[in-house]
C-alpha cells in the first residue's frame, strides 16, 4: 500500500512536466532570422529586384517605401520586383508572417538613380494632318468627373464576365501625373477582391481618329487590365449591337501571358454574336516592366491596332454588318480579377496590382 501510495505522488508530481513539456512541442517558434537583400539595376531604369528570407515564414508583405500610406504587397516566395519612377533613397519594410500569423519586421534603406532623359515609347503630341481634340494628362490629384464616370458595383453577373472583384472608387487614384487603378485582396461588398472602373460614356465620345494611350500594366495570374471601347448607343441597343473595341487587353499568368496584348472587337453580324481579334507579345519583359503606347487608328474603312507604333492588325469595317463600328464610342479602364478569361488568381499571384495610365489622346483629321 505504501509502495503504491509513493507511486501515485511521483505520477501526480510529474503531470505538470509532462504537460508543460508536450505545451512546448506544439507552440510554434516564430518567425526568426529574417533578412532582406536588394539588387538595384544599374542602367537608370528603376528597377529592383528584392529576395526576403526568414525560418518558419509563409508569406512577405513589402511595403517600398514610397508612400506613407503604401499597402503591403504580398509574396509567398520572398522574392518581388519593384520598379521606381523617381531617384531617392527608399527605406524598404518586409514584414514575414508564420501559418499561425507570428510575425517579425526588417527595414533596409536603398538608393536608386532613375535616369529621366529620354522617355522611351512615348508618342507625339501631333500628327501631320490630325489636329489634338481631347486629353487627359491626370495632372491633378483627382479624377475629372467632368470626363469621367465610376462605375460600381459588381455588374450583372460579375460585369457579363463571372470577373470577382467590386468596383470601388477608392481604387483609383491620380498623382505625379499618372491615374492609378489598384486591385487588392480586399473584402467589400461580398466580394474578395477590388479594383476599379471609369468611363466617359455621354461625355467624351468619338467618332474616327488615332487614339493613343500611354500605360504601365499589372501581371499575374487572374488579372486582367483593358483599355477598350463601347457604343455610346448601348443603353439602347445592348450589346453586342453597340459594338466593341479592345484597344488592349491583357491576361496575365507568367510568360506568353504577361508579355502579350490582344486587339479585338465585338459585334453583332446579321443577329449572330461575331468577334475578331490578334495579339501581341514582346521579343523580351512583360508589360509590367515599363510604359508601352497603345494605340488605335480608326477611319471608315478600317481599324488598325498599333503598340509603340508599330502595327499588328488590322480589320476591315466596310462591310454592313460592321455597321457599329460607325458610330459614336466612349473609353473605358479597368482592372478586372478573374473571370471567364482569365480564370482565378492563384499562389503565385502578387496583390496589390496596380495600371498606370501616363495619358490619353484623341486626335481626327483636320
């Protein structure tokens, strides 16, 4: 009896080591050796390429040190590009997170030289026999509504597409000369995702020209920017009958997707559904990589699809049933998440994502 009474003691005694010790085996250890190295390019392009690496991390968030109000941009890998559009010294802010959201921060102060003489694929600001007829340059801190509307919401049915993002105001931003649309993972509205949507529909129309527009896009999985047109008759007509043209669009997804552009339009052909269209890739980068102009040349007979002014197609529209394209279109920009097209993001997509639009130019014979 005594030997089991002294039996119980050391049992009872030994419980708490025993619990503390399995407590210790299942905490998790944190985030631990964190480090951050930057690659500054060395030809005045801005670009640098950052490689974060810490034990037990599942994920980055890097903030470049450009904004004080910047949004984290998130990788799983650690490793991110980031191209800067003004020389300075940045301090550069990795936070690393573990699967059960410990975390631990590392900043890092880099000096880029960004070499600002001689743009290149930029475009002229006059054509022989053209005269300038409308531009937006976004030299101000906002969004003429003047020339622009917002559109909202989700569409009906995911804007025709099955696309997942809201469409939010706040997504857009003008600044430094440039308009901004961000897609982030964000929840709004029912949705997991934001980004945003402007038009000059009964405010800006046009009618033949050139149309140039000077933009950096977005890349990745699920992402789909588009500089593109419409029918300004669509309240009445719908669509396909008003007639579409995409100026540019872009499906991104990692190489032959991020360095490629598609031109196409839209169009009711004898009461069926037709499209036609041709695209585009660069010999080497993505699109991502620096401003690019595309541009549209649209007369009576033809409509022709050009990047840096270099033409890849072009359509003939003298036929009847081409007859939308004769009419009076508007300008659209959007980011759009996922959809039909593009199909959702996956691991290896990077949010933010962010186009930026230098300008826009209309032009018509004189």
């Amino acid at each position: 009896m005594k030997s089991l009474i002294q039996y119980c003691l050391v049992v009872l005694l030994l419980c708490p080591l025993l619990v503390q010790s399995c407590k210790k085996e299942t905490e998790s250890a944190g985030v631990s050796n964190l480090s951050l190295s930057a690659e500054v390019s060395s030809d005045g392009s801005g670009l640098v390429n950052f490689t974060a690496s810490a034990s037990n991390a599942n994920r980055y968030y890097f903030n470049f040190g450009t904004s004080a109000n910047e949004e984290g941009t998130r990788s799983t890998t650690g490793t991110i590009s980031h191209r800067y559009t003004s020389s300075g010294t940045y301090t550069v802010k990795v936070t690393a997170y573990s699967a059960d959201n410990k975390s631990a921060v590392v900043t890092k102060e880099i000096s880029v030289s960004v070499n600002s003489s001689g743009e290149e694929n930029t475009s002229p600001e006059n054509y022989p026999g053209m005269s300038l007829i409308w531009r937006d340059e976004f030299n101000g801190s906002s969004l003429n509504t003047g020339d622009w509307t917002f559109e909202t919401g989700t569409g009906n049915n995911g804007w025709g597409n099955n696309e997942l993002q809201y469409y939010r105001q706040e997504n857009v931003s003008v600044a430094d000369g440039f308009l901004t649309i961000t897609a982030k993972r964000e929840s709004f509205g029912g949705r997991e995702y934001t980004s945003s949507r402007i038009k000059t529909q009964d405010k800006k129309i046009f009618r033949y020209g050139r149309i140039d527009i000077r933009a950096k896009l977005p890349k990745g999985k699920g992402i789909w920017p588009a500089l593109w047109m419409l029918g300004n008759n669509i309240s009445t007509v719908s669509w396909p009958q008003s007639g579409e043209i995409d100026i540019m669009e872009l499906v991104g997804g990692g190489p032959g997707f991020d360095n490629t552009v598609h031109g196409t339009i839209h169009y009711e052909n004898n009461g069926t559904y037709a499209t036609t269209g041709k695209s585009f890739s660069l010999a080497s980068g993505d699109f991502s990589d620096k401003f690019h102009v595309f541009s549209l040349i649209w007369d009576a007979t033809e409509l022709k699809w050009l990047v840096d002014d270099v033409q890849f197609y072009a359509v003939n529209i003298t036929a009847p049933a081409m007859s939308e394209f004769h009419n009076h279109f508007f300008l659209l920009f959007n980011v759009a998440v996922g959809g039909n097209w593009p199909g959702s993001p996956d691991a290896t997509t990077i949010l933010p994502q962010k186009m930026m639009v230098d300008y826009v130019r209309v032009f018509q014979k004189q």
